[in-house]
C-alpha cells in the first residue's frame, strides 16, 4: 500500500488526475480513458466512470438511436390505434362507450404517447451529432398525439 505522500507526489512520467493534478492516478475512465484518482472514479458494472462521462448518457450507437425511435414510433401508432379505437367504437357498435371503458382507453393512449415521448428522447440523446431525423419524429408525433389527448379530456370534461 501507497503512503499518503506517494499519493499526493505523483512521479514525473506518471498519470495524474485530472481534476486534481497533484493526484496521482491508476486508473483510467472506461469511456473516455481520461486518468482519474479513486475518489473521482465511480464503479459501475461496465467499469470506472468519471464524474463527465456519468452524466452523459452512453453512446448506444445508431443501432441503439434506432432502436429507441422506432419504439417511439410504435408507442406513437399504439396511442393512435387506441383513440382510434374509443372513437370508433360508438360507431361500429351503435352504443356509446360507459365511462369507465371510455377512461380506461383514454389511459392508455396517454401512457403510450408518453412511453413514446420519453423513448423518443432518448433515441435522440444516443443519436446526437449524427443528423438523425426519426427520433425527432418521434417526439413530435408522440407530443401531438398528447396535446390531441390533453385537447379530448378537457373536451370531454365540459360535457
């Protein structure tokens, strides 16, 4: 084990921390190779991060951006095919929807729309830098479906 002045005197070729230079450092963080002390380094599963790569999310490739938005756009038809549905309903069967069926599909075209906000987003944060243009797509059309939805209860609350 190192002594505390050791620690705090790192050799004249060796690596320091790079948020405390006097620090010398054994490791590396795992996604930028940026040398970090033990202090600054944080143990996750996939190795050592630093306090900068933490924040950020990791990098899923297009694969993963793709992945993510297409999700998105699924949850997006999903909340659709659902409104559609309740919209529907009334019409092919001739009777109106009970509240309580009426809710339960307005629910769950919400929690879809949201779901795909929320995918969207994060398809978005894994394909920055690359000009990709389906997560942006799924932001809109899961937010436009939500305003339909937020539009549909206030609507149906006056009535």
């Amino acid at each position: 084990m190192s002594s505390p002045a050791e620690q705090l005197s790192p050799a004249p070729h060796a690596a320091t921390c790079r948020n405390h230079p006097s620090v010398g450092s054994r490791e590396a963080c795992t996604r930028c190779g940026e040398p970090h002390c033990g202090v600054c380094l944080f143990t996750l599963a996939l190795g050592a991060v630093c306090p900068s790569c933490i924040m950020r999310p990791a990098t899923g490739g297009s694969n993963g951006a793709l992945l993510y938005a297409l999700g998105a756009l699924g949850c997006a038809l999903v909340g659709v095919l659902v409104l559609g549905a309740s919209m529907l309903a009334p019409v092919m069967t001739g009777e109106e929807l009970k509240e309580p069926a009426a809710t339960v599909l307005g629910m769950a075209a919400m929690l879809a729309a949201f779901g795909g906000v929320a995918l969207a987003f994060i398809a978005r944060d894994l394909s920055r830098g690359t000009n990709a243009m389906l997560p942006m797509v799924g932001i809109v059309s899961n937010t436009l479906l939500t305003g339909i939805l937020v539009l549909l209860a206030v609507a149906g609350a006056f009535m």
